[in-house]
C-alpha cells in the first residue's frame, strides 16, 4: 500500500500545483513583471517622443488623430482637414472623445503617446494572469508576459504614430480573462472599449463570441460578444460611418476586385471562393504569417505526436483580421510595421498558453496511465516494499523529474529566442536613418517657431502633426495646380529632406512663392523654407 501511496501522492502534487496557479491568476502581479511592465511603458514612450521631436512622425497618422482630438477639447466639431471628413466617418472611433478629457488638462500629442505606450505595456499583464489560470507555473508565466512585450509587432506599432486601436490590445486579452473568470460585468466593459477603438474590431469581437460559444463553453459571454460585435459591425459600417463621410468605408477601396460595399464583399467571399483563392495559396501569404507567427512558431508546434492540437481553436478569434489583411491589395497590411495585425496578437498568445495547459493535462493522464500500470506491476509480482526516499530514485521517478525540470527551463529558451526575433524585425533600426537628417532639425524648430497658433498652413508629411492643433492643416501631395494657396497663412518646405511623394510638389511650389507677390519668404535656412502670406 505504500508504494500506491507514492504514486497517488505525485499525481496530487500536479493537480494542486495547477490548481494554485490557476487561483494565481486572480492575484496581483509579482514586483519583476511589475518593473518589467513600467519599463516597457517607458520605453516606449521615450522611443515615440524622441522621434516626434526629431520630425520623423506623420500626418497620418499622429496628425489626424491629434487634430481631431485637439478640436473636440475645444468644443469644435472634430473635421479632420487633412482627411476632408468628420472624424468619425473614418474608423467611428468613439473612443476620441474620452481622450479628449486629456487635452483639457493640457492640449499636447504626448498625451496620446503616453496612452499609447502604456495601453501596449498594460497587455502583459492579463497575459500573466491569463498563464497562471491556466496552470503554468510562474516561470511560464511570466516568460508568455516577456514574450507579448518583445513581440516586433508591439514595438513596431508604438513607433509609428498613434493608433487609438492600441487601447484595444490589453482590453481583448482582459476580456478573455474575465470571460474565464465569470465575470460578466468587466466582461461587457471590456467588449465595450474594444468596440469604441476601430470599427472593423467589431469582426474581432464576433469571432471572440462564436470562440466562447462553442470551444471554451462560455455560452453567456459568447452570445454577448456575438451580438454585440455583429450590432456594432452594422451600425458602424452602415449608418454611422457613410453618416459622417458621405460614402462607404474607406477601407472598402482596398478590396475592389471583390465588391464595391461592405455587404457586396461579404457576398462575394461567400458565394465566388475563387477570387480569394489566389490571394490566399500566394507566397506573399505565407511569408506573411510566417512572419507574424516567427516570435512563437516553435511554442506552436506539438511537442510530440499524442499532443492534441486543439489548442489551436484558440487562433479562431484571429481569423477575420488575417483575412482582411490577407486579402487586401495593399501590401502595408501584411507588414509588422503598421498596426494592422495588431489584433492578432492575442490569440497567439492563447494559443501558446493553451497548448502548454494541454500539455500539462497530457503529462497528467500518461502518469496516471503509467502509476496504474506500475501499481498492477507490483501486485502481480511480489517486490519488497522500499520506503519514499528509495522509491524516488527509481528509474520511472527520475523519468518524471526529467520532464519537469524540461518545463522549467524551457521559458528561458521562449525569452532568448523572442529576443532573438524582435533584434531582426523590431522597427527600432530607423532611428539610424533619422540620424541622416538631423542636418536640418533646428532649422525646422526655428521655422516651426515662428508659425502662428490657429494660423492655416501647408507643409509635408512629417511636419504636419507638429501643426495639428488648428482646424486648418493640409499636405503637399493633397493641393493640385488649381488649389488656390491664399487659404493658407504658412507654407512650409524642407526641400533637403522632403516626404517622397511630395518632392517635386515642393520644389515647384518654392519656385512659385519666390515669385509671387502674396507670399513672402520669411525663413530661410539649410534648404527650409518657411513662406507667410501678405495680409490683404
């Protein structure tokens, strides 16, 4: 009896031992992840300041959102001038006018970067806890948190602009945790706020319902989301956003080999397959979730052939994002530079954590397979009875040890191979190229300087957010021969380092303000032109 005692014993030290992770995950989060997570935040803040002050962020998308922001904490209806319509017409953000409360305090674009990179940082931990509930241990958990702060994608997105979407990341992993947790109410708030950031993500959150319905038997918080993931998808893209732009989605563009409106791609992609086969079967496709899935690619294979591979279902919820990224025609959404995929990266995440619970399970039931045959082994046979510390160190026990001790070093090999990624993919190597046009930054500051507050003006790309805060700023690359130039109180040109696709706009624009009698050029350093319309 002892020796069955043993055995019952180990099998009750994994149980508990999961089950006190999995109370874990209802905990407050351990003091490094804590520093882990201020640091990042930090980070990245200092990474989007630092190129904002070296005007190296762009009118789209920093100076969009900044402007309408600006506007609505000054009670003005917020009408983006460089995209011609309100700014709900775009993406029906709601989430605009609670940020706008920031900008009573105090009107600055840092605001947003702030939100940014904490909102990015803040996703860690819902990945810890979503870990612990699963029954990782800590050091598991604690490598998945590592593993969403190093991943390109979320550095990448932090460098570029600001993309309220951002917000949006943590509140998806929070939801899943709440839904796993029964809690209802946080459940619903974090759908909420999910749904406020981008209307496209009401797809995201449907999916995120069908996922809970059906996999993880959460029928409540699954018919939730559904339905308001679907009600929203149909406001947003049918009254809300034709509302206020005049026209259908912009996005709708980017699919026009499948339809010209939201419900016409819809019908396509269900009734003719074939226009999305090739797009689909392509290189371009598969180097492209290649890449995205590169941080974890290992962690998602099974480690052996009895591992199921149902953890998997847990990429579900990602399955409209790649196909909207997939499936456009412009490549930019299938790069980790931009904020497209961002919505992805969650449920790589789960996958990761479900697939170590599966294993986990897995290892639990060939134990108990393997105690029961060893157990029947020592009633058939008649072996002396050896006390614990002897039946430790037989052969099948230091097999068990083995196992376990590979789990416990496996998150430093996560961690090193994810740092490993983020060196070849993360973003960060721009800051090289800015450093080749430092030549003309404090010509730019000076001619900045000298633009009045509320005055209209027209200048490039990467000067225009440091102008938001106007109701009039307009590109270069948006005005034609009859544009008529009075409407602008300032013209600003950096004819040394132009945006690409505004390089001879530029060129022949200075030539035709030197000459014209309604401008004068008041600054004029290291090929920066700043020209000031005559009063009448």
């Amino acid at each position: 009896m002892q020796n069955r005692e043993n055995f019952a014993d180990d099998r009750e030290d994994i149980s508990v031992s999961i089950a006190e992770n999995r109370e874990e995950g209802r905990s407050q989060l351990p003091s490094s992840l804590v520093w882990a997570i201020a640091t990042a935040a930090a980070i990245f803040f200092l990474c989007s300041s630092l190129r904002h002050a070296l005007f190296q962020s762009t009118a789209f998308d920093l100076g969009i959102f900044d402007q309408a922001i600006y506007l609505i904490s000054q009670n003005q209806t917020p009408f983006s001038s460089l995209m011609g319509i309100h700014i709900l017409g775009d993406h029906a953000a709601v989430i605009y006018y609670p940020l706008a409360w920031l900008y009573k305090i105090s009107p600055d674009v840092h605001w947003l970067l702030l939100v940014q990179a904490v909102a990015l940082s803040l996703g860690a931990w819902p990945s810890w806890s979503l870990a612990r509930l699963a029954g990782l241990n800590q050091e598991q958990s604690r490598a998945i948190a590592l593993i969403y702060l190093l991943y390109p994608v979320v550095f990448n997105i932090n460098l570029f602009d600001f993309h309220p979407e951002v917000i949006a990341l943590p509140a998806l992993l929070a939801a899943i945790l709440a839904a796993r947790l029964n809690k209802i109410v946080w459940f619903c708030t974090a759908i909420l706020l999910v749904l406020s950031c981008k209307a496209v993500l009401s797809l995201t959150v449907a999916a995120i319902g069908l996922w809970l319905f059906f996999c993880e038997k959460k029928q409540r918080c699954g018919a939730i989301a559904l339905l308001l993931g679907a009600a929203w998808f149909l406001i947003a893209s049918q009254k809300i956003i034709p509302f206020f732009s005049g026209s259908e989605v912009a996005g709708v563009g980017r699919y026009s080999y499948l339809g010209k409106s939201v419900l016409e791609i819809i019908i396509n992609l269900i009734l003719k397959p074939q226009l999305v086969l090739g797009k689909l079967l392509s290189f371009d496709t598969f180097k492209y979730l290649f890449l995205l899935t590169l941080p974890v690619i290992w962690l998602l294979l099974p480690f052996s052939g009895k591992l199921r591979i149902q953890y998997l279902t847990a990429l579900i919820p990602a399955i409209p994002t790649l196909l909207i990224n997939i499936l456009s025609d412009l490549p930019f959404q299938r790069s980790l530079a931009y904020q497209y995929s961002l919505p992805v990266i969650p449920f790589l995440l789960l996958a990761v954590i479900a697939k170590e619970e599966t294993r986990k399970r897995e290892e639990i039931r060939e134990n108990k397979e393997e105690d029961k045959a060893n157990n029947q082994l020592l009633t058939s046979v008649n072996v002396p009875k050896f006390p614990s510390s002897k039946i430790a160190n037989l052969p099948f026990k230091n097999f068990q040890i083995a196992q376990l001790r590979q789990g416990i070093q496996l998150p430093r090999v996560m961690i090193i191979w994810s740092l490993i990624i983020f060196l070849f993919l993360g973003e960060y190597k721009d800051f090289y190229l800015y450093l080749n046009r430092l030549d003309t930054w404090q010509a730019t500051r000076e001619a900045v300087a000298q633009v009045q507050p509320q005055s209209s003006i027209l200048t490039d790309n990467r000067l225009a957010p440091h102008f938001a805060h106007r109701p009039i700023v307009k590109l270069l690359s948006q005005i034609s021969p009859q544009t008529n130039l009075a409407d602008f109180q300032y013209i600003l040109l950096n004819l040394r380092h132009p945006w690409p696709d505004s390089e001879k706009i530029g060129d022949t624009l200075a030539n035709q303000l030197k000459n014209s009698p309604d401008f004068k050029l008041t600054y004029q350093k290291n090929q920066v032109l700043l020209f000031k319309r005559i009063a009448d």
